[in-house]
C-alpha cells in the first residue's frame, strides 16, 4: 500500500512540478540590477561633470579674458537647451525603434519616430539594457548627457566668434538634424542604417567625437 502511495505521489510531481516551472518561466519579469544602475548612474555624472564644470573651464582658459564668462555661459545654456530638447523630442529621434527592420532601409533607418517624445510610455517601472537591468529612466539620463557633451565640444572651434544666440539657434539646429540622426542610426538597434553596417560605438567615439570633430572643422 505504501509503495502505491508512493509510486502515485511520484507520478503526481512528474505532471505538476515541469508546470509549475514553465508557469514560473512565462510569469517571470526582468529584474533590476543594482549594480548595474549605480554605475550608470555613477557615469550620468561623470560625463555631464566632462561638460560642466569641465568644458566650461577649458575652453574657459583658451579665449581672451574679456571672452572667459561668454564660452563658459554657453557651455552652461548649451547644458539647459539641449536637457530641455531631449525631452521634448531627442530620446525618440534617437531611440524610438518604430518601423525599423533589420536589413531594411526607410526613413526610420535614419530618423527615430515620435513615439517617445515628451518621453511617452515612460514610468518609473519602465526598464532597460541588454537584459532589462537598470531604470529606462536612467539610460535617457545617461544618453542625455552625451547630446549636451557634443554639442558643448563644438563651442570651442567658434569661440569669440558667434553671438549667443546664434549660437543657440545653431546648437538646436544641429541637434535635431545631425546629432540626434547619427546617435539613431549607430545605437538605435536592428534597423539603424549604421547599425546594420556593423558599426559599433561603445563610448562615443562615431556618435560623439568624429561627429563634433566634423562639426567644429566645418565651423
């Protein structure tokens, strides 16, 4: 009798126990990285100290005295403009993956839709990353900063040169129609032209540097 019991017991855990597990499989959510998070974070804030007080005073120290606060003020405007258009309309550009297909090249191969501006369908549940570790609220942060930093890198090949608000008309310009464009097209995903060319960027050196090193030669 008992050999029954246990041998019906046996069979029991057989059918339950691989359900349970593919039900624990399909109920299963990304869970947050600690780690992960406290080092983007770590780097949202170096990168942005790179531009202020960074940039600001280096190029600071390359103009005339009498221009010093001119380039360091349009290091900090440059810091506020670009923060406010990133909001409003530059993560989407940059990483709204709608109509984007591997291998195939539209206009969202170049240009992010709209999906995301004003950072729509952002919670703070929201997550992101290789595997879902860390706040998406933290990568558009992060992202952030490198559209302040690039065009921050530019004020310097104009210094003493351009108005002030020029140069902010300028700076929202090249925002919109090359930086935002480029940064979509490298680390947007499958179905950004430059991606699906195999270009890799792991810090910056496409998206950021080449990009405002053009810029500047250009200026």
């Amino acid at each position: 009798m008992t050999l029954r019991k246990f041998a019906g017991l046996g069979a029991l855990l057989s059918i339950v126990m691989p359900s349970l597990a593919m039900a624990a499989d399909e109920v299963a959510a990304p869970v947050l990285n600690s780690g992960d998070t406290a080092w983007m974070l770590t780097s949202t804030a170096l990168v942005l100290f790179m531009t202020i007080p960074g940039l600001a005073l280096f190029y600071g120290g390359m103009v005339r005295s009498k221009n010093i606060l001119s380039v360091m003020m349009q290091c900090f405007a440059i810091t506020g403009l670009i923060s406010v258009l990133w909001v409003i309309y530059g993560y989407s550009i940059a990483f709204d993956t709608t109509g984007m297909e591997q291998g195939v090249v539209n206009f969202n191969s170049f240009f992010g839709g709209m999906g995301k501006a004003f950072l729509a369908g952002v919670t703070p549940a929201s997550i992101t990353g290789p595997a879902a570790l860390f706040p998406e609220a933290v990568f558009i942060t992060f992202q952030m900063t490198f559209a302040i930093i690039t065009p921050a890198l530019i004020v310097g090949a104009f210094a003493e040169r351009m108005k002030f608000s020029a140069m902010l008309i300028f700076m929202a310009i090249w925002f919109t129609l090359v930086y935002a464009p480029i940064a979509h097209m490298v680390w947007s995903g499958n179905g950004g032209l430059l991606w699906d060319w195999g270009v890799l960027d792991f810090a910056g050196g496409t998206v950021v540097h080449i990009n405002a090193g053009v810029a500047g030669l250009v200026a």
